[in-house]
C-alpha cells in the first residue's frame, strides 16, 4: 500500500508507517527528470515501507541521488547509511557538527541507548556508518542542488546543535524537521524537547531564519504540510515557553527527577487532551515520549543554573 501525498508539483511526502502507525514520521520526496532527494528518510525500522511506497511511485534506487538529512536524530536519519551501503551512488548532505556521527556513529548510539534501552533495534533498526566521501558538510546559508531542485540552507538549532532546514523558493515549502515542531493536520504544536542540546533561545532566532524565507508551506518530519507559517511559529514558542515553564517550576519540587518527569508526562497528556483525540496523543507520545521531553527542558535549565 502506499501511503504518499503531494506537496506542489514534484514534492511528496511518504507516511513512514512508523510501528504501525500513521501520523508519525513523514520523508519528504522531490523528484524531476533530474532524479530523486529524500529529505529525512527516517529510521531503518521504516526502510522497508520507504521503499515500497518508492516503487509505487515507480521511483528507483538509481533514481535517488541524494539525501537530505535536518539532523541526525534516529528517527530522521537512521537508514541513511543502510541506504548508501546498498546504493553507494548517494550523496548526503548533513550540518558539519553532525557529520563525525555519521561516520562513526557509536556515540551517538550509545547515547540513544541510554533513552532507549532494549527498544533500540525494535524502534529504530540499525544506524549504520556513512562513509565519508558520501557527504556533503553544511554551516548554513549555502545554497545547494538537489532532486532537480535549487535549496536555501539555513542552520537552525534549539532542538538540536546539528539542525538545518531546506527551503526551495520555487514551491515555497521549507523542510523544517524539528524545528518547527510535532503537529498532525494543524493541529496543536509540541515542541519536541529531547536531550542533549535542548537551546531556548537558538531555537527562537531559528525561527526567525525560516520566516525570512516567508514560506508558503512548512513540511514537519512530524507530521506532514502545515500552511500557516507565522501563526504556526509563534504558537509553538507559545507551547515552548508553556512547558519550559512547567519544567523549571518542577525542579524546585520535591520529589526524585523519576517522580517529576512522571508529573509532567501526566500534565502534558491532560493538556493535549483538550485539544485532541486520545488516539491523536498517542500519536504525538510515540512521535515524542513526553518523558524524554522533560529531561532535555530540566538538561537546559540546569545547565543554566
């Protein structure tokens, strides 16, 4: 079955199907006589409904030229080295900070396992190495070529130090990854908080850098097109500003940081609840454990002192 939606003419989006579930990663798609780019093919976990729904849009491998990757969380970037093993003509673009981890992915892997435990081969599959000569380093404000397309780059931290976001000003859509945030049919806006690099202010300048393309059309790896770009921002600075708060307040508590994570998991699901379907939090928990969520805001508070 295919699960891929249009953007503009020769952008899609592909439902990654994520542990059975819709709604939760999406890879962006851009084609033309050119070939093919994917933008954030997410984990080897999905690689095989990655690759169906490909087919049935009668896309190759040897069409797909390129990767782009907005960061290198497991859940954008994890089959990218699987993919370019098995189709060593891939070229990867990626934010100079994260290229190493791509190349040796070990720490990063690690790290993962600290959140993950035992789930780490059923959630993500395997993160294997890019060779080097595969990838294209970037610090933002490059403008790269890509699925036929020409792409502004722009370095865009908060949720992550390796973060950088794609705009193609011919369609006006602006591939965002975290940037902008978990939202499914613009509806509310999580701001995914996970460790280790959690940066309130980076992620408002962030915000800023995408706006002065004045995009049309947002894709969020999270899910899928949102239209409405400076409402959409400024609601999720709202939502940000929102949690952090909470977070803060909770460190002050008393209580082991087990017992305050688990509080804010409990508020977060009961204010999601007044915006959504229970089976719609669901989905945003299994895009974003609301767990993790306050380890990286009570990480960035800390670290603030």
């Amino acid at each position: 079955m295919v699960f891929m939606s249009t953007l503009s003419h020769g952008l899609s989006w592909v439902d990654l199907r994520f542990l059975g579930r819709s709604n939760v990663i999406a890879s962006g798609i851009v084609e033309s006589a050119g070939g093919v780019a994917i933008v954030d093919p997410g984990p080897t976990s999905c690689l095989e409904t990655l690759e169906l729904d490909l087919q049935g849009r009668g896309i190759r491998w040897p069409d797909v030229r390129h990767i782009l990757l907005t960061h290198i969380h497991l859940d954008h970037a994890g089959a990218t080295g699987t993919i370019v093993r098995q189709h060593p003509h891939v070229t990867v673009y990626v934010h100079e900070s994260g290229t190493r981890h791509l190349v040796d992915p070990k720490k990063l892997v690690d790290s993962a396992t600290r959140l993950y435990g035992d789930q780490m081969d059923r959630l993500w599959g395997e993160f294997a190495a890019v060779p080097a000569d595969r990838i294209v380093s970037l610090a933002g404000g490059e403008q790269i070529d890509a699925g036929g397309r020409r792409f502004d780059v722009a370095y865009t931290p908060g949720h992550a130090s390796h973060h950088v976001s794609f705009f193609d000003a011919s369609s006006g859509v602006a591939f965002v990854g975290d940037t902008a945030g978990i939202c499914v049919d613009e509806g509310y806006i999580l701001p995914p908080t996970p460790p280790p690099d959690i940066d309130l202010e980076a992620w408002a300048v962030s915000l800023e850098r995408i706006l002065a393309w004045s995009p049309s059309t947002l894709f969020l790896t999270h899910f899928g097109p949102s239209m409405h770009a400076r409402t959409h921002c400024a609601a999720l600075m709202e939502n940000l500003q929102m949690t952090a708060g909470y977070v803060r307040r909770s460190l002050s508590e008393p209580g082991t940081d087990e017992e305050r994570a688990s509080r804010f998991e409990q508020w977060l699901r009961e204010e999601l609840q007044r915006h959504m379907s229970a089976t719609r939090v669901d989905e945003y928990i299994v895009a974003a454990a609301f767990r993790h969520l306050w380890v990286g805001l009570a990480r960035y508070w800390r670290k603030k002192g």
